[in-house]
C-alpha cells in the first residue's frame, strides 16, 4: 500500500510544482501587462487637442494644439510615456497674412498612400473666426523629417465654420468626419462625414449625422465636434466632443455597423448620455478631443484626450492654456468600449487585462 502511496504523492508534487510554476507565469505576465500601461500622467503640459499614431516602425508620433495657436509641431518617441520627454520638432508655423494665419487648431496625423499628411483647422490672419480645414503632406517615412508641402483647403460644401477632420479606411473605401454648421437655424456644431476621392478632396455627398440636442451637448455653446473612430467588433465608433471647452466639455459616443451606409444619418446610433465628463473627485475637469491608439502589445486600446486639473477659469476657456494630453486605457464590455468615468487613469490600467 505505502510503495503505491509514494508514486501518487510524487505525481502530485509534480504537478502543484507546475501549478505553482505556472500561476507565477500568469502573475508576472498580468503584472508586467499592467505596469506597461502605467501612463505617466499628463503626458504633455498644455497640449490641446492630442492625437497620437503609432507607425509601422514602431515609434509613437505625437501632434497636437500648442497654447499660441500658431505652429505645428511632432513628437518622436518608442513609447507611449516617452512622448513626456521627446523634444518637438516644429513642421510649419502660420502665415503672416491671409489664410492659414491664426487659430491653428486640432492637427491630426495619418499615413496615407506612402505619405504622411495633417490635418488641421485654421482661421485667417484678418479673419481668426473664418475657419476652415487645411493640408500638409510629406513623402518622408519620418514625419519629423523631411519636407512638408501645403496642400491648400480641404473644401467642404457647407464650408462655413469646418475643423477637427479625421480619416479612417473602411473596406478599401477612405471617409473623412469633420465639424461644421449643422443647421439653417440654430448656431451649432454637428459631425459630416463623406467618401474621399483622393487625401485632400471630398465626395459631393457630404451628410450631417450628429447634432447637439441632448442637454450635455448645449451647455455654453451648442456643440458636437472632434470626432475621433474606432473600427471593432464589426462596428464604426465614433467618440465626439460637446459643449463649451471649460468643465462642461464631455465625450460622447455614436456608432453605425460596420456594414451598413454610412452615408444614411439613419445608420448612426448615439448615446443619450455621455461617456467620459469631469470627476471632481479625480480632479479632471473638461475631458475632451480624444484620440486612439495601440499599447506597446498592439491589442490594448489606448485612449488619449486632454482635460483640465482644476474647474474655475478666469476669461474665455479656449485661451486658458492648462488643458494637458493624457493616457488611458479603454477597456471593452460586450462588444462596447468602457470608458471607466468614475475611474481614474492608473485604476483602468490595473482592471483585468482579460476584459480586452
């Protein structure tokens, strides 16, 4: 009985051994996933409006509002928290006279066709209120090198007040979603979205698919603006801003399968409640312009956006400058993204890594 005994024990030793062996594993691989998306908040002092891609060769590249509203600039950096301390490589700086002279606004960065290209919104040296979309582009694989070449306005046919352009690829088909006047009769911002014929040229068909009606959307200003897309789960997310940029600025969501006619206002579904606001408790206040973008692991959805750290602004809030660029995580919850708004940024990088 006791030499049967024995083998038995020395079975089941081993297998606690690998038990034990590879509990260790899945602890140390949870905790080195985890401490990979511990972001080093804020990872730009007053930087509006970021937008971060991360390219083929690895690297992140990080655009966004600068304070002065008068340049644009593109940080280089192999990390997500490098981006804090990777020096700016200014690409283009506004006219002195004319168009593309004041309130440059909302650039984003894309690769396309073998070239980099940026969009951004920009007002007239004469005329700061007189905004409309614009283009640059560069042949270089580094958009910190290179030569940047303007490509004029991207002509919308609204074309009235048109700003924070986005661009996603949808089945070999470019669309581009961007802000303009949404109404004959009411001063408001909503979301366009239309094919592409080329990088800088919309289809003719161009339709309106969101417009502020809810309450959050209309406090201060009447706003829907800064799109930013997310292809998943055989759907097009769309998150957007609202309202006034103080502390009454929020993110919303809509979405439209990803099959269906996007160009059919009646295909897009929004949320009657937004999804990420101000958490006085977490000192974040204003939350907005968002962008996504791939953890180091390529199947972590980062989410960068900037918000304030206190409420009470002196003056008008679009030239108060302490909006700073942030990273979290997004985490996802049967098939919807989670945004975690009673969370703070380190506490959604901590939750399971098993809920992506």
């Amino acid at each position: 009985m006791r030499n049967s005994v024995i083998p038995l024990l020395k079975v089941f030793g081993v297998l606690n051994l690998i038990f034990i062996m590879c509990s260790c594993g899945s602890s140390k691989t949870e905790k080195e996933q985890i401490k990979n998306l511990q972001f080093d908040n804020p990872l730009a002092e007053q930087r509006a409006d970021p937008f971060v891609t991360k390219a083929e060769d690895g690297n992140y590249y990080f655009i966004a509002t600068v304070p002065e509203y008068d340049r644009i600039e593109i940080r280089k950096s192999k990390t997500i928290n490098g981006i804090k301390e990777a020096e700016p490589v200014i690409i283009w700086r506004k006219h002195d006279k004319g168009v593309m002279g004041n309130h440059i606004w909302a650039p984003e960065l894309h690769r396309i066709n073998g070239k980099w290209y940026v969009y951004f919104a920009a007002g007239s040296a004469e005329e700061k209120w007189k905004i409309r979309m614009y283009a640059l582009s560069n042949p270089s694989p580094d958009p910190t090198k290179g030569e940047w070449k303007e490509e004029g306005q991207v002509v919308s046919n609204r074309d009235d007040f048109s700003l924070d352009a986005t661009t996603f690829k949808l089945d070999g088909q470019r669309y581009m979603i961007w802000t303009d006047r949404a109404s004959d009769t009411i001063i408001n911002t909503g979301l366009y979205i239309a094919e592409m014929n080329s990088p800088t040229t919309l289809a003719d068909k161009q339709v309106v698919i969101s417009q502020p009606t809810h309450d959050w959307e209309i406090r201060g200003h009447r706003v829907n603006e800064a799109p930013a897309v997310l292809l998943r789960h055989g759907k097009v997310f769309v998150t957007f801003s609202a309202s006034a940029t103080d502390a009454n600025y929020s993110i919303g969501l809509m979405w439209a399968y990803a099959d269906a006619n996007l160009l059919d206002p009646d295909s897009w579904h929004k949320l009657s409640k937004p999804v990420f606001y101000s958490n006085p408790d977490l000192d974040r206040f204003g939350p907005g312009h968002n962008s996504f973008t791939k953890a180091k692991d390529g199947k972590t959805d980062i989410m960068i956006y900037h918000a304030r750290d206190y409420k009470e602004i002196e003056g008008e809030a679009l030239y108060d400058p302490n909006r700073h660029t942030r990273a979290r995580v997004l985490r996802w919850k049967d098939g919807m993204p989670f945004f975690g708004q009673e969370l703070s940024d380190k506490e959604m990088s901590q939750r399971n890594t098993k809920q992506n």
